[in-house]
C-alpha cells in the first residue's frame, strides 16, 4: 500500500461513460436549495480529483517528467488539505482527509475518507449541508420510485448515503452494511455518524460484516450498492448469481441502484481496468434484470460518471414531483446486455 505524499490522487469511485445511459442536465432535489445543481453538464465530481502542490491532473501523477501546471481546474494545494488520520486495517488503507474551507475548490469545508493505495474516496462530507455534489446525491434520487420499505446500503463506508436519504426522508429506514469495522469507527469519528446513530435509533441500523449476505425481514425495497476492494468493483459483482440473490432479497417493485465505477477509478491491481470491470458487471445484471436496466450519466465529459438502476422506466413526472427535477431533455440508454438503445425525453 501506499503512504500520504505530497502528491497523490484521490479518484472518485464512479465511472467516465459517455456512451452510456440517462443522462440528466441540472437536476437538483426538490426539498434542498433550487440553485444547487448536484448533476450538471459540468458535475463537480466526474473526473479524479489530485491534491498535490503545484496542482496536477491524475495522468500527472504517473506520467508527468516536468512539473505539472498549476491551473489545473481539480487541483487541491496540499497547504489547503489537512491529515487527519492514517493507518492500515485488516482490509483497507485508510486515510481521512479535511479541505479547508479557504480551498478554491468544490470540496471546500469536506471531509473525505479515501481506502485503498490509490486514494478512492468512499465517502464526503460536509459540516452544514446535506448534498455533497457527488454520486451519492444521486443514492438520494432512489426513495420516490420504490415501495415503503427498508433500503440496503451495501458498501456503507462512513455513512454518507445514509445521511442524505434519513435528512431528506422522513419516511426511509436504512440499513447499512460494512466489513471493515475499522471503516465505521472512522465515520463515527470523524463524519458525524454516532450523532446519526444517537438522532435517527428506529431508523438507522448498522452491521459489520458480508454485505453480500445483507438481509432484512420482508425484504428490501430498495438497494444501494458501493462495493469496491482494492480500488476496484468487487469479484463478486461481475457474477449473474450475485444479481439473482440481490434480486431476491427485493420486494415487488423493488429496485437496485449501484456505483458502477469506470476508467476514472484507479484499482491496485492494473489488470483490473475499471471500464472493462464495469462493463462485465453491467453484463451479468442485464442476464438478471433482462430489458430493464439502465445507466445513468451523470454528465457529458469523457470521465463522466454513471450508476446503474434496475428495474421498469420510472415514471418521469412523479419521479420529478417527489424527488428530481431538470430543466432541459433527458438522454436515456437502456442496457441491452452487449450495447444500448437512446432516446431523449424532452423538459
């Protein structure tokens, strides 16, 4: 594993798909500021993020010979970038990270936990706002197309999906999954999830352990699954059984929504390219969720992020009353198992 240098590159775990589906223009939910747009054609977290000095791009960090360009639009200056904690558990690197707020840059006043040598972040937090401007804001999107019920968080990390759906959702019970208790005493500490745990007891519920054997009593309604090792989308997610038994622990009208990752993220091991990882894993949810799954684009730029959400179309309109609105056409790409079928749904 790596230590923390000077420079070093912190790759969001979502995927840069342009080819791929739904892809929504200026969305923002419905219950939070109307001028915060956590999708956008310019998303905020799309592409690797370096904190370094001067500032670099991710390619910079193993390819650049010269110094690197200070005007780089992701950069972090590491003087604005603060160590909080770092140390090695049984099945992860673990480095959490503070940005002040005198940062100019979107993550300004976060909190990030990064696990693995390359420094994926897992999970982001902010001191006085609920949205992160990240994928998990898009986990957020997911209570208005299921049924009442008990949502899964597989891959729980420090509790940031969690937070978003129990302060936007009166209603949702969660109940989260992770293997490394290490993982949960850092969100307790330094992300604010014991005060999650004290404010929320009826409804919010924490395990340690397989998150593959994740199950509840009548099932789930809806599923969020993050699951990466090593800087990469676990093994077990490219396997059609894996999907059959996640299906199975769904109620009628349930749905799975999952990071998919991609080429921005950056696994240990070289042979494991994220675009082909998210491609064969794609491939074994089409073979359990036939004609009804699809890719949403989080974006339109080469490292544009995607999560994969199974089950019918949602409904557009009340998914845009409850909980997701935008100002411009939607593209949306459904997952035919070896490629995809476009349409663009206007305002």
């Amino acid at each position: 594993m790596k230590t923390v240098l000077p420079s070093f590159s912190l790759s969001p775990q979502i995927p840069p798909i342009t080819p791929y589906p739904l892809q929504f223009s200026h969305h923002s939910l419905s219950s939070i500021p109307k001028n915060l747009n956590f999708l956008s054609p310019k998303p905020l977290f799309s592409r690797p993020i370096t904190i370094t000095k001067p500032l670099s791009s991710k390619s910079d960090k193993t390819h650049h010979s010269s110094p690197p360009s200070n005007t780089q639009e992701d950069g972090i200056p590491i003087d604005h970038v603060k160590t909080l904690v770092k140390f090695k558990s049984r099945y992860n690197y673990i480095r959490v990270l503070e940005v002040s707020r005198r940062a100019d840059h979107p993550f300004r006043g976060s909190r990030l936990l990064l696990l693995d040598g390359p420094g994926n972040i897992h999970s982001i937090s902010f001191l006085f706002r609920t949205l992160t401007d990240t994928y998990f804001d898009v986990f957020g999107t997911l209570p208005p197309i299921i049924p009442p019920g008990p949502i899964g968080v597989l891959g729980f990390g420090a509790g940031s999906a969690a937070k978003i759906l129990l302060e936007l959702y009166p209603q949702v019970v969660v109940h989260g999954w992770e293997i490394d208790p290490a993982v949960i005493d850092v969100g307790r500490e330094y992300f604010g999830l014991s005060k999650l745990e004290k404010q929320y007891p009826e409804r919010l519920f924490i395990y340690n352990g397989d998150a593959l054997k994740a199950s509840v009593r009548d099932r789930f309604s809806g599923i969020l699954v993050d699951l990466f090792s090593e800087g990469s989308l676990i093994p077990e997610l490219q396997d059609p059984l894996t999907w059959k038994r996640l299906k199975n622990s769904l109620r009628k009208g349930g749905r799975i929504m999952v990071n998919v990752g991609g080429s921005c993220v950056e696994a240990e091991d070289s042979r494991r390219d994220g675009k082909l990882i998210m491609k064969e894993s794609l491939k074994a949810m089409y073979e359990v969720f036939p004609n009804q799954l699809y890719v949403l684009n989080l974006g339109n730029k080469k490292d544009d992020s995607s999560l994969a959400l199974t089950g019918g179309f949602p409904d557009l309109i009340a998914w845009k009353k409850e909980g997701i609105t935008w100002n411009s056409s939607v593209l949306v790409s459904i997952f035919r198992g070896h490629g995809y079928v476009n349409t663009t749904l206007g305002k």
